[in-house]
C-alpha cells in the first residue's frame, strides 16, 4: 500500500487536537502532520503527546498551515490527506477518502458533508449555501459536479504539485478544486458523515467577521482562477 501523510492545519484546538489525531487509523496513516499556526493554548503540546509531528508557522493562514504541513510530509508519502483539527471531521473514516486513490482509479477525492449524514447544527446555512453556489459556478466553468467545498480531502501527490498552489488563505479548498478540474483530474466526491466541532470556536462560522472575511477570500480566488481559463 502507498504510504499516506495526513496533515491537519490548527489554530487553538487544543480541546479537540488530541482525538483527532487519536482517531487516525496508523495502519493507514504512516505520518500525521499538525501545522499549527501560532496556538496560544496549547496545541502543538497536546498534538505532540498524540503521536503527530508538529510544525510551527510564524504567519498564520489556513492555505499557508495546508501547504507548509504537505510540504513537510515524509517525501515517500504519495497521498497526502487533508482535514480539519476541531473534531467534526471523520477521521476514522480515512479509508473511504484514499482507497480510490490507492486503487489507481483517482487523483483527488474530496468528502461532501451536504451529501452525507450531518449532526444537528455541525454546519449553518451559509456553509451550504457556499458550497452549492461554489459548486454550481464550477460545474458551469469545467463540467465538474461538487456539492461542497469540505476541507476533508485525499489527493495525490505528485497531482499536488501539479496544481500550483498560491492560495494561503481560506480560498485554499475552493483552488484546489477548481484547479482539479481544470486539470482534468480523476476526482470523485464522497458522502460523508459530519459532526459538531469538538471544541473551541470557529475561525470562519463563528462570528459575522471571520464569516466575511474567508466569504471575501473565497470569492476572490474564484475570480482569480476562473480568470485564468481552461487548458486547451
């Protein structure tokens, strides 16, 4: 089997880090990553005692966090799998996302929580309503169906790479989809169960500024990639 690095970008979740890591299945997993971006409460300490390798950043940004964890992963890591430190990820479920990968039949497999089982009050309404509007611009810009922008995702590496990243923000999900399918990769959207956070509060839901500044992100990188056309 393909060796797989998770990475999971964090920013004091120290309540819910420990069992999010605890929660990844080793047999799958051989390298956890937590690319923690400055935690005040602890954090990187509590990650460290779960068993991941912590990476520390001096500027925050969630894109930033993403990249800098894939680029610290083990180079015999092929698959690299992102997802998020406040719990509501399905971490168990980590063979759902990469087993098509590690099949050879896709590059990029992203999870859908509006397709999936979802705990009442894990997402608002405007999380799903991003997503539709996301994914109804990009089917209508390359063809591709999404129904979410879910940060639970699997991809290979080397597809990675090939994506060109610049992003460092919260625009970082909706880039790599939209650049997946301008590429033409082999991408496939799970259902996927999806809970309440664990702990802690949200850095984009939990209030009307973090709200409006990852909604002007998001909209921003949809423009810049859109702008740039689709390969011939």
């Amino acid at each position: 089997m393909e060796p797989v690095a998770v990475v999971i970008p964090t920013l004091n979740e120290a309540e819910a880090i420990g069992a999010v890591v605890a929660e990844i299945p080793r047999a799958i997993a051989r390298q956890i990553i937590v690319a923690d971006s400055g935690s005040r409460d602890g954090t990187p300490a509590v990650a460290t005692r779960a068993g991941a390798r912590v990476v520390a950043l001096t500027q925050r940004g969630y894109g930033r966090a993403c990249a800098a964890g894939a680029a610290a992963a083990d180079p015999a890591c092929s698959v690299l799998v992102f997802l998020d430190g406040d719990g509501a990820d399905r971490g168990d479920l980590l063979a759902t996302l990469v087993r098509p990968i590690l099949d050879g039949t896709h590059d990029f497999v992203i999870a859908s929580r509006t397709r999936g089982v979802r705990q009442r009050g894990s997402m608002s309404w405007h999380q799903v309503l991003a997503g539709r509007l996301a994914g109804w611009g990009m089917r209508a810009l390359y063809g591709v169906r999404y129904s979410d922008m879910c940060a639970y995702r699997a991809i290979r590496r080397d597809a990675l790479a090939r994506l060109d990243m610049r992003e460092m923000t919260y625009g970082w999900n909706l880039e790599m989809q939209m650049k997946a399918a301008r590429l033409r990769l082999r991408i496939l959207e799970v259902p996927m169960p999806y809970r309440c956070r664990a702990g802690g509060q949200s850095k984009v839901a939990g209030s009307l500024r973090g709200t409006l500044r990852a909604a002007t992100r998001i909209v921003a990188t949809f423009v810049r990639v859109a702008a740039a056309g689709v390969p011939s």
